[in-house]
C-alpha cells in the first residue's frame, strides 16, 4: 500500500496516498521517503531495525534474510520495500523479504496476490477462457459442461460476450481505466490474447496526440499503438499490466487535481503530483523523467538532514542514492561510509601512513597531500601498523607476531560448524501450518489437536490474516530521576476517549536508556471503524512503595487513518517535575468524571485533555461506561480504566495485571575496598602545547602534515611525555612513539532536557550523551548551587543562600568550617544584643511619662519591614499631636493604634505573599539535601525589587516629613506666643531640642546602608567559596533592630531621664 503502484484493481490502495506525499516533518523529525516522520536522532542509528516502514532512515538498507518468512519480528512485519535507483520497484513479500519483480517470495506471497485481479463477476466459461488466454493459466484446452476439452480461444469465443466487452470487469487502475477486448479476437496466435482498447476516464487522464475512440461509453486508445509497440510480442499478463499501470499512474490526475502545497511537485505534461523529496531519488516517478532533471536540489533540503550535500558542488542528493554503488558527488563521498566521511574531517593519527589511503587528496601549496605522502618520519611498524594485515615495511617484520604474515585465514584455519544433515532432519511440518505464529498440541479427550498461537500482527485459526493495527516503537529519555523506576502505560484510543488496546512497560534509565519498544496496540473490532479518529496517548507514573506520582503524558493522532497499518516513531523524555495543570486555566470542563491534564506531543503547541475516571468516557468525560463496571486493582495501585477490563499501575513491590502479586526489589550494590594512592607532581610532567615545544612553521603546517611528526617529536625530545594540540592529546610511550587520542575541548555533552535540572538559566551538562547518569550545572552570574537553586543579586540574599554549602551535614560543630563557626557566634552575641535591647527599650516605655506624647506602646518588631513601618507610625502620630495640640485625643489613638498594629501586620504580609508562594522544594542528589528555594518569574522579581524599595524609603521619608512637621508647627506656636524671636530662630532652636527625631530615623537608614551596597554595589556572591562579604552584608542588615534602644531612648532628652530614673531606683532596690 502507498508503493506507488496500484495493486487492487479499482486502486484505492494508493487512493488516499496524497495525503502521505503532501506530509511534512518538523524540524526535528526526519521524513522518510513514503512520508513518514520519525524523530531525528533515529536517522542512522542502526541498520538491523530500521524505524521507517520503508527503511530509508538507515543509509543503504539490506535485505533481510529469508528466515523473516517463519520470524514474525518488528523488523520483518513492520517494514515494506523501499525503491532501489536505477532498478525496477520490487515487490514486498509481506515479511520483510523483497524480490525483483520477475523473482519469486519465499512465502509465494507473489502468487495470491495476482489472484484478486482475476476474481471478477464474469461468467464461469469466458473468466476461465479469458484465465488461460491472458497467460494466467498454463494449458491450452478449457472444459465445457459435457467434459469434452476444446481450445481457450474457441471457448471464449462462445462465451464470452459480443462485440466488445471488459476483462476484468473492474478498473486495473485508478477506478477508471480498463481493459476492452473485441471479438474476433485479433491476435489468436499461441493461445494468447491481447487486449484491443485501454478505457479510462477522459477528464482525468492526459494523452497528447493519440487517436481517441468512443467504446462502451468510455474513452478509449488503441493498444497495440500505445502499448503493444513496447513489445515484440505479447509479453505476458503480468509485464503487460504493470507497464499500463506505469503510463497511466503517471498520465492520470491524482485525487488533487492541483499541486497546491508547496511539497508537491508537478510532472511536465501531465496532473500527476509528486513529493518534492521524490526529486532526484534516482527513481523516475514521471513520465518525461523530469523529476529526476531537477538541478536546485539544495532549497529542498528542509533540515540539512534530508539530504546530503555535496562539499564540493551545490548538489543536494536524496538519502536513496547514498552508498548505491553510483558515484554523484564530484569526488565520490555519496559512496563513502559514515565513518569514511566522518575520517575526512577528523584526521586520526592510526589511520596516517598505515599503507591504506583514507583521505581523499587535499590541495596544499600546489601539491595533493594525503594521509600516505610524506611518511619519511613515520616509522613502518610502530604501534598502529602492527600487525594491521598490511606489510608497512618492505620485509613485512611488522606483521611478524600475527596469525599469518599475509594478513589472510586459510581455510583450515576456520573451524567448521555445519552439522550433519541427518542431525537436523524433521518430519514435522507443524510449525509451518501456522503461517506467522506457533503451533502447540493441545490435549482434548481423545486426541491431541494443533492449535496457533499468533503474534499480535496477525489473526485466524492459522494466523493467516493481518491485524489492523498501530506499530508503535518508543525510545525513553529522562532529564533526571536515574535511579528512579517508572511505570509507562500506551493506550489506543477514539476521539471519544474510548479505550482500544493498551499495553505497558517498565522503565530505568540504568538499564534501558538506549532500548527502544516496539509495540503492537490492536484496535478493538476487526476491520476498525472507520468513522472514528484514533491517537495514541502514553502516561507516565514514578513507582514508589508505596503510591504513584503521575509525572506527565504525550498524546499522537492518528492523521492517516486510511492506513490498515500505521506505523509510528517517537522518543519521549521524562520531565523533572510533574506537570499539573491548575483548573484555571484549563479551557476544558470534565464533568467531575475526570482531570484536564495537558499532554506533550510532537508540535509546541499545548494539548489539553480531559483524563476520565474509571467507568467513564467521552471528550469531555459526560458518558458512563455500560454495562458499568468496577475495577479490580489491588490497594495502592492505580486504575485508569475499567472497561473492557481494568487497566492497573502497579506501585513499587507489586506486580501483575491486577497488583495482587508480590515482587521483590532486587538491590545491585558493588562494595570496593577503599586504597590510598600518592602521586607526586612534578611541574615538568606538564602536558605542553606544541606552540609552547615547537616553532612556528611546523606548528602551522596544515594538519594532514603536520600530525606526521608527531612519532618524531617524541623521539628528538627524550624527557617529553606528552603533548597537546586543539585536537589531540599524545603521549610518548616507552618506544618513543606518539599515542594520540582524540580530545575535543569544544565538546559538549548538553542535557537532553533540563528542565528542572538547573535553576535561573543555569547551562546543564550530562557525563553521557545517552544514558547519563549525573548532570552539572554552570550557573550565570550571582548564582550559585548545584541547581543553580540560589541567587545572591539584589533583595534576595538570604542565609541559606550565604552558607547552605558552608554547612556540612554529618560532622558535628567542631568540624564545621570558619565562616559557619563564625556565624553561629555572631548569631549568639546578636541574640544577647536584641535581648537587653528590647528589655531596656520596655522599661523605659512603660514608664508614664514616656506615654504622655500618646500612645508610644513599642512592639518588638517580628520582622525588619514590620519595625520599620511601626516607627513611622509613631512619627505620624507625634506629628498629629503637635498639630491638634489641645485636642489630641490620647484614648482615641490608643485605640486606632491597636488597629493600626494588626492592620499593618496584615498589609505587610499580604506584600510579601508572593515570597511563600513562589518557593518549592528540589532535591540536590549531590549533596542528599532538599533545598526550599524561591523560583521567581519576570514579573514576581520586579514586584518583589520595588516592594523592598517601598518598605525600605517609604517609613524613613515618612518619619524625615513627620519630624519636619512636628517642628515647624511648635515653632509657629511659640512664635505667635513669643514674638521677640523670629520664626527661622524658633525653627532653629526646635531643631536643637528635637534633633532626637531627626537623628533616630537618619540612624536607621545609615545602619541599613552598608548592608545596600554590599548586596547592590559590590556586585553579588559569585560562588559559595567567597561568603564573607554577603555574610557582613546580610548581618549589617539586622543592626537596627538589634538597636532599638540606641537609636529611640539614647537621642531622646525625655527617654533618657526615664531611663536614669530607672537606673537609680534599681539602684535604691538593690542596696
């Protein structure tokens, strides 16, 4: 099916096929040649098990051998036959095999499917004449109803019908075009007949200057003009059909009757559309071969990975025509391997002056260099050409040592494993009965009867019938979480969110990082219903002991339905987090019979999806399952789904189709005796570059030359041990040789998903490309962790963010480093400080006369932010005192104080809500800590910078304008009283008497100062090896707290005495 030819005679098995050419892939999938898209990384990624159906993604496919005839694996069932350039199509066996289009299927797949083109609704006699005339039948005499034989010819012309008539009665291509044969017959000659006319449909096809005739209501051309000059004679039924269907597959109109997608190509002359990758495949898909005279192959080349370029042309070839055995590219890399070409831009020391040319020739000063010239310095047998199988030295002493000195086995060398015939003859023929499954005896009451186990692609009593079905390989990723076990469950299912099939696998990055699944997900009736769409949908579950945590799903349509089978190509990473997604903003409402969840898929568009109960179904989860049913899951497991049967996840220590079994954790634990090993370094042991050893001209020599000197660098130079240049690192082994290995300081092994691996835009790097099993994170600047988790820059120093990796979590205090030492101390001494503090502060405000201004009830202040607004409010307070004089109400503000104390307990909470609100828990497996870190978006760190500048300016701009206010209304009240002074002069001496209420708020802010620019000016805490500048910074903001009683009772005349007077009458108390 989609192979380009129409093998059902009415042709609806390249009907929809269209839909296949017009396909694109994203930029990270590869597409193969029929249209399908498979993820990029699976291009080449190995030749035994392809991932496209055709098997285009691995450069020069083989054929499998013919045991895939009795081998129903993934390989052989799901996999059809890609087009060879230059060659005929072959024909696909079913199994994996292909064959030329005269060879013969192992599994004669060749013969049935030639049989439905003879199975018509014509007359026993004349399909049975017809039968043997065409070739399709190898005897010359047809029965008749009396039993006498007499000659096909004859007996067609007897039976079959007057004049003109069609065989067979339905259309050999495109639903339009048959065959018309005319009585007499014409060509009679050797029992053989050809057709007379070939009718098709006259707007769908093209014939430009052919002679048309009207024959049985159709359009019609001359065979033997078009056609049968092809031949010299009658070719037989086969060819014959198989050329027709070429002229007219390429003449007649598509289902599109325009090329408007810009993937599609039109043919010269004729409707017929193509795929722009079909352009210079080798393969000629048009009739005039145009398709294959494109020149501007290189705009086609969507990814860089559809097709290879040429280095030294702009030539663009199709991956079809890469190692065919034909030479495209001007100097011939198309037909190198991919290590060939990967030799040509990477030159590697063991293959140079090994008497093997690797490297094409290279262009240097007028000369061609390759790895062979020039190898005056390169000794014949040195460590690489030992015993290499090739004489490097003119005697061949470097291949002394090795089994033979021709390099060659003769063949008694080769041990023989071919048993005798009698050991592996069998009489039984059991397992082939079976077709693609295996046959087992089953025991009945009387005899034993032969019974066929299928494989999920196929169906019968003996497994004689393909499944309509969803192949489904999958390959596993994960960003972290590589000591974790996962549960992955696949479900096929409607657009209703009915259930299909499911199956489901375990998951270990340890273990099965490279694996990749091949699945079978069947549809529920057979054939599938056709007016439904169906997708794919995965969940993924973290096993623990003793629940699941629902991490994340992926979520595929279906998009050509049409297809009996679909075969499908993803790989899939497992997220750091679980993705939950709130109610309010999940556009879809489920009814309370399930959750929206937003699934991944292979586009960046966001997919919400209603995940339903057990016993539920539907887009948005409105239908119940009938006949209702319960799930039968085990405690702690989890059940998706109820109907047809319950569909369990199994935690961590269970196991089966319904949980109920006990599964033992298996634990792998290597235990190595610990050893003390010295090393003493010596300076002169460095590994030098060769600018640093060598002089210039040898040093920008190119490198094809100038790595032949390499074994010569070691032997002049007798204390040199090693050496380095941008690519290589050598070392001078005992014979004076240079052993190089290749060391590219560029490379980077980037995680393959880091979300969640690394915080604030930190850079995450794995210890493998693969299967990694730790990742490390470079942190921007002001950053610092082992996620990046902490932030040193502006209002968000904090002490965990100053001393987290300070601390050590097993030692106890004596073992813990200065600065933690020094902080705990510092912490006491500041603990002490705010006591007495805080008690002398009491004391004095206690007192009466301290309470004769208003209500000055001093709170010790829970936080920094809340203190400072407290101060603040007593400055508005002394302010509304001086300005209501006489008529200050005392009890009034006692009361609206009390408010105001609770009230603005609420208000600076709420604006500092966001801080609670945007911290969450990681875990640092480096260093076995869980870490509960701020994770701000854009928008919460600009509200969260102008929150502290608010908190931070606004109280002392409030308490500076209240003191303002307190002064310069006093003094216009003793200046109305004392006019012999003027209003500057009494300004002046309030100033001096009340310079207290300038001096504590100016105070504050000189306090918090310093800790300001620490944190601000001196830039931020590039890394927790420097603590000591942030740690002064952080501790200097806690300094006006820490001096209530400096700051507010010292500056104060009326505070002051208070506290004397407290003093003295302790004093009295005492003696």
């Amino acid at each position: 099916m989609c192979d380009g030819k129409e093998d059902c005679l009415n042709g609806e098995d390249e009907e929809q096929c269209w839909r296949l050419e017009a396909n694109q892939c994203d930029e990270n999938e590869y597409r193969c040649h029929n249209g399908q898209c498979i993820p990029l990384a699976f291009q080449n990624d190995g030749i035994l098990n392809p991932d496209c159906m055709d098997r285009t993604d691995e450069v020069k496919p083989i054929s499998y051998p013919k045991k895939c005839i009795h081998a129903p694996a993934f390989r052989c069932e799901e996999s059809s036959c890609y087009p060879i350039p230059g060659k005929k199509p072959p024909f696909p066996c079913g199994d994996g095999e292909c064959v030329g289009p005269h060879e013969k299927c192992n599994n004669n797949r060749h013969l049935y499917a030639q049989m439905p083109i003879l199975t018509t609704g014509m007359k026993e006699p004349c399909w049975q004449a017809m039968h043997c005339l065409t070739g399709q039948q190898e005897r010359n005499e047809c029965s008749c109803v009396e039993g006498v034989e007499i000659p096909c010819i004859s007996m067609a012309a007897y039976r079959c019908p007057l004049d003109y008539f069609t065989f067979p009665e339905i259309p050999i291509v495109s639903n339009h075009v048959y065959l018309v044969y005319k009585r007499p017959f014409m060509n009679d000659e050797g029992n053989t007949i050809e057709p007379s006319y070939i009718c098709f449909g006259k707007d769908l096809c093209t014939v430009p200057n052919t002679i048309i005739y009207e024959i049985l209501n159709r359009t019609c051309i001359d065979y033997d003009e078009e056609i049968g000059v092809m031949f010299s004679s009658y070719p037989g039924w086969n060819t014959m059909l198989k050329v027709i269907q070429t002229v007219f597959s390429s003449i007649c109109a598509s289902p599109l009757t325009e090329c408007p997608h810009p993937s599609l190509y039109r043919c010269n002359d004729t409707s017929k559309c193509i795929s722009i990758h079909r352009l210079r495949d080798g393969v000629s898909d048009c009739q005039l071969n145009d398709d294959e005279k494109y020149t501007n192959t290189c705009s086609l080349n969507s990814n860089n990975m559809d097709r290879f370029r040429c280095s030294d042309e702009n030539l663009c070839l199709s991956m079809l025509t890469i190692q065919n055995g034909i030479i495209d590219c001007l100097n011939g890399e198309d037909e190198m391997s991919h290590f060939e070409r990967h030799l040509q831009n990477h030159i590697i020391i063991q293959y140079v002056c090994d008497g093997i040319q690797h490297f094409l020739p290279i262009e240097i000063n007028g000369r061609n260099e390759t790895d062979e010239t020039e190898c005056d310095l390169w000794k014949g047998n040195n460590s690489y050409t030992h015993c290499n199988s090739v004489w490097n030295c003119p005697k061949g002493e470097d291949e002394l040592d090795s089994m033979n000195s021709n390099g060659s086995l003769s063949s008694d060398q080769i041990p023989t494993y071919i048993q005798p015939v009698a050991a592996v003859k069998s009489e039984r023929t059991i397992s082939y009965k079976c077709h693609r499954g295996i046959g087992v005896f089953v025991r009945t009451s009387n005899e034993s009867v032969i019974k066929c186990m299928c494989p999920p692609s196929t169906y019968g009593y003996y497994c004689q019938y393909q499944s309509q079905r969803v192949s489904l390989t999958v390959q596993v990723r994960s960003a972290t979480d590589w000591l974790s076990m996962f549960t992955f469950v696949f479900l096929l299912i409607t657009d209703q969110n009915e259930i299909e099939s499911y199956d489901y696998r375990y998951y270990s990055a340890i273990t099965d990082c490279i694996l990749k699944w091949n699945i079978y997900l069947l549809y529920r009736t057979r054939p599938k219903d056709a007016s439904k769409n169906y997708s794919v949908r995965i969940y993924v579950y973290k096993r623990e002991a003793t629940a699941l945590e629902y991490r994340t799903s992926w979520h595929y349509p279906l998009h050509f339905s049409f297809l009996p089978v679909h075969r499908m190509a993803v790989q899939i990473t497992i997220p750091s987090l679980a993705i939950i997604t709130r109610e309010s903003i999940c556009p879809l409402d489920c009814n309370k019979h399930g959750s929206c969840i937003v699934a991944n898929s292979n586009t960046a568009k966001k997919i919400f999806l209603c995940r339903c109960h057990p016993g539920w179904y539907g887009i948005y989860c409105q239908y119940a399952e009938k006949p209702s049913t319960t799930c039968s899951c085990a405690p702690n497991s989890l059940c998706i789904s109820s109907y047809p049967v319950s569909i369990c996840v199994c935690p961590l220590g269970r196991g089966g189709p319904k949980c109920w079994i006990k599964t033992d954790v298996l634990q792998d634990m290597n235990i190595y005796k610990s050893t003390e090993t010295n090393i003493l370094v010596h300076s002169q042991n460095r590994c030098s570059s060769i600018n640093d050893l060598f002089n210039s001209s040898l040093v920008l020599l190119h490198r094809i030359r100038r790595i032949k000197y390499y074994h010569w660098f070691c032997q002049k130079h007798h204390d040199l041990m090693c050496f380095y240049d941008k690519i290589d690192m050598c070392l001078c082994n005992d014979k004076r040789e240079a052993v190089c290995i290749i060391l590219d300081q560029n490379t980077r092994y980037i995680c393959q998903d880091d979300s969640g691996n690394c915080e604030n835009g930190g850079e995450c790097f794995q210890d493998d490309l693969q299967c990694p099993s730790r990742a490390i994170c470079r942190c921007p600047a002001c950053f610092h962790g082992s996620k990046c988790q902490f932030s040193t820059k502006g209002f968000s120093l904090s002490l965990d963010n100053i001393l987290g990796y300070q601390i050590r979590p097993s030692p106890g205090l004596t073992n813990q480093l200065n600065v933690v030492k020094f902080s705990l101390v510092l912490v006491v001494v500041m603990f002490f400080i705010g006591t007495f503090s805080g008690i002398f502060s009491a004391m004095v405000f206690i007192q009466k006369n301290s309470r004769k201004v208003g209500s000055v009830d001093f709170l010790l202040r829970t936080c920094v932010n809340y203190g400072d607004w407290l101060n603040a409010s007593v400055a508005i307070e002394r302010a509304l005192t001086v300005i209501q004089g006489i008529h200050f109400d005392k009890e009034k503000s006692k009361r609206i104080a009390k408010w105001a104390i609770v009230l603005l307990f609420f208000i600076i909470a709420t604006t500092n809500l966001h801080d609670p609100l945007n911290r969450r828990l990681i875990t640092d497996e480096d260093e076995q800590r869980t870490w509960c870190i701020i994770r701000y978006s854009s928008l919460a760190e600009t509200y969260n910078s102008v929150s502290q500048i608010v908190h931070f300016s606004l109280p002392f701009a409030l308490n500076i304008i209240s003191s303002l206010i307190i002064i310069v209304n006093i003094a216009r009240a003793r200046s109305r009283t004392q006019k012999e002074q003027t209003l500057k002069k009494h300004i002046r001496k309030q100033l001096a008497l009340n310079k207290h209420l300038f001096i504590s708020p100016i105070i504050l802010v000189l306090l918090a100062v310093p800790g300001l620019i620490i944190s601000l000016i001196s830039g931020c805490m590039k890394t927790d090896r420097e603590p000591w500048l942030p740690l002064i910074g952080y501790f200097i903001s806690f300094v006006p707290s820490l001096l209530v009683f400096v700051v507010f009772v010292l500056p104060s005349t009326t505070y002051k005495a208070e506290f004397k007077n407290i003093l003295m009458k302790m004093y009295h108390k005492v003696r």
